[in-house]
C-alpha cells in the first residue's frame, strides 16, 4: 500500500473489539494475567504499551524496520541508542550536527568513555582517516542543519558494512515520507518525532527504528531498562499528528522551494542552503536517494546587521527555535540552536553571524512571502539609514 494510506490509516484497524477509528489512549500500567504462565502481551507499561505499541509498529513499518521504540524525546532515542556503546568506543559523527546531539557526545557520553569525531560524512577519505580500532558507527543527519549538507546513504552504509560498523541515520529532516535510510542500508534510523512527524509544536517525542531480529531486541532492552518511553497520551497526539504527513509534507516543500528560488535572486541575500536549488552541492544525491525536500532551508545575509531588524520586524514569521511545525518559524542558529558547538567549529561549516534559518509552515506562500519581504526591506532602510 503506498505511504499516503498507511499514514491517514495509522491505528484505524488496531482495535478490534471496539472497531474505533481513533485507537484509544490506554492510560494503564499494569495489566492483568489471565493465569500462571499466561500474558496478553501487555504486563507492564514501561515494558510495552497498548497506544504506544500501535505507534511502534507504525513507525517501524513506514521507516521500512524491524521494530520501533517510542521515546520521551529526541534527546531521549539518541540516548537510548549510545547505549548501545562502551568505553573506548568511538563514533563518526556528522559535522554539521544538531546542537543538542553534541552536547549528549560531548558533555555526557565522554564521560563514559564513548568519544567522536566530526567529520563531512559523505567524504569516504575523511572517514577512513578519522576511523579507529574502537570505531564503532557512523552517525549521520542528512542533510544536516542548518547548512543542509548531504551524505549519500547507500555509499556510506556500505562502507560502513565492509568495517563491520553501525549506519545510525536522523531523519527528522526529511521524515519516512520523503527519505527511507534502511531500505538505503542504514541500521538504525532515529527522529525527534516533535518535528514534523507531530507537526503542530504541541508534543515532545522521539523514535527509533532498528533493522533487523537481532539489533531490535538489543534496542527493546535498553528501551526498557533506561525507561525514557513515551506515554499514552502524547502516543496517541503524534500518531494524530502523523495521519496528516503527507499532505504537509509536500505543502512545506512547496512553500519552501518557492521562498528559496525567491531569495536567491534578492540582492541583500548573499547564499541561500536547500538542497533543491540545483546549485546546491549533493542536489543530485539528494534527488536519487530521497523522493522530495524538507521544509527547512537557511540563508545568509551579505550584512550581518541585517538580522536584527529582520528577527524584530517579522510577524506572521515566529521567531523561535524548533522546526517542523504547521507554522512558520525562523531561527538565528549562531545564538541559539547550536550555542552548544564552539565557535571554531561553527566558523568552520559555515554557521555565522550571518545565518538564518527559516522552518518554512503551511501558511499561503503569498502571505509568508509578503512578510518576509516586508522585513527584510525594513532591516535594509535601517541600515542604510
Ligand atoms: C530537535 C532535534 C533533535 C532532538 O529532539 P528533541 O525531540 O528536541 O529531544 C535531534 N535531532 C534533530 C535533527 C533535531 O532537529
């Protein structure tokens, strides 16, 4: 069945006994045993939950898996899966990284002994030159955020298969919609389901999909034994959330590409990063190995002291963190989502002063065009007096 049913159809036949549509938000931890040595499946809710297990299953089957694992958070997935690591292990990490997962590789997982290199993870030379005997996974956001690099999946997960280590791909960016890391090669595929999986900035989760028996029932361990699962509640608000992917997905490639294409020709603007603008270095990988683009792109500005005025005179525009919603949000990711990365780093890749990231809603694109026009025009009359 193609993905548009499967999303509009999570739950709507799990519930036998009722026939609900909207399966039901099981509030239970404990569930009965009929007698001794027999279980319904369900014995306690940390373990497996009936909202959550529909989830579950939804998730592994649309990212192509073995098994999903819902989590509290995204935060809360990565951790989950470092777990997997011991001391002396050591990783191969995306450069252009989401601020909050090298802050986890940094300021937690070392002190544990699991350390990482950073590294563009579509270079096969620098990844051979940073792996080590303790080397262990790849872990990769494609493209990445904010400067929207791309790694070419089925490329490195071989190479990572012939070295006997882990592909662990975020794809909260692209979601199952647009881009399927497993059915590429990957191991593991992780998201910050508060993006666009829930899709309205009103729930916090995270999941996990694992390929394969053997990989799946290591992850059900720690899932278990570490505990950062997912409730009822928040199951059922992102499986709600989930119903209606397709349909923003493609509105917020739509509104994205069109801003995008816009501001490349605005003379104030110095680059715009999206990999759907053909210039955009990976535009050809991007295209081969995903079906579409998110809707987040990031643009510089020639003048630094452009961004104030800009972040202050829009209004339709939010200005705040997060991305992935129904509305329109921008960020200025220097200060605030990657704060976390030192400036060396953040020099390096590109994330200056200069930057702004746009999560692009589902609003009219006349109407997001409009404001944003107008707001750039008043950071320019300020500057120029
Ligand atoms: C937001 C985000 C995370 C963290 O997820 P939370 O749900 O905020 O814990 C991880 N990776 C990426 C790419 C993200 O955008």
């Amino acid at each position: 069945m193609n993905i548009e049913s499967r999303l509009a159809q999570i739950g709507s036949q799990s519930d036998p006994q009722t026939g609900a549509v909207s399966f039901p938000v099981y509030q239970s931890t404990a569930f009965r045993h009929p007698k001794l040595g027999q279980s319904t499946g369900f014995d306690y809710a940390r373990t497996k939950s009936p909202t959550r297990s529909v989830l579950e299953a939804a998730a592994a089957d649309l990212e192509s898996g073995h098994a999903g694992f819902a989590c509290s958070s995204g935060m809360a997935a990565l951790q989950t899966i470092f777990a997997l690591f011991k001391q002396g292990d050591h990783l191969l990490v995306s450069l252009d990284l989401y601020g909050g997962t090298y802050r986890m590789l940094e300021q937690i997982m070392s002190r544990f002994g699991v350390t990482a290199s950073y590294v563009d993870t579509n270079d096969l030379d620098a990844l051979e030159s940073h792996r080590t005997a303790g080397t262990k996974a790849v872990l990769i956001e494609t493209p990445t955020n904010p400067l929207m690099m791309i790694t070419d999946l089925a490329k490195v997960s071989a190479w990572a298969q012939k070295h006997g280590l882990l592909t662990i791909v975020d794809n909260t960016l692209l979601t199952p919609f647009f881009q399927r890391p497993i059915e590429l090669g990957a191991d593991i595929v992780i998201h910050s389901a508060t993006k666009y999986l829930g899709g309205h900035n009103d729930v916090l989760a995270g999941l996990i999909v694992t390929k394969g028996k053997e990989l799946s029932a290591e992850m059900a361990f720690l899932h278990n034994s570490i505990g950062a699962v997912l409730g009822p509640q928040d199951s059922w608000l992102l499986m709600r959330g989930m119903k209606t992917l397709a349909l923003r997905m493609e509105r917020h490639q739509y509104n994205a590409t069109r801003l995008a294409e816009w501001l490349k020709t605005y003379p104030a603007v110095e680059e715009v990063y999206y990999p759907a603008l053909p210039h955009h270095p990976g535009h050809e990988i991007q295209n081969a190995q995903s079906s579409g683009n998110t809707g987040i792109f990031s643009f510089k500005m020639k003048d630094a002291r452009t961004i104030e005025p800009i972040l202050r005179n829009i209004r339709l525009i939010a200005f705040a963190e997060s991305l992935g919603g129904v509305e329109s949000l921008m960020t200025y990711p220097a200060v605030q989502t990657h704060a976390d990365i030192p400036e060396e780093i953040r020099r390096k890749i590109g994330v200056d002063d200069r930057l702004l990231r746009f999560s692009v809603g589902i609003e009219h694109i006349d109407d997001i065009m409009e404001d944003l026009g107008q707001a750039i025009k008043a950071a320019e009359r300020e500057i120029n007096g």
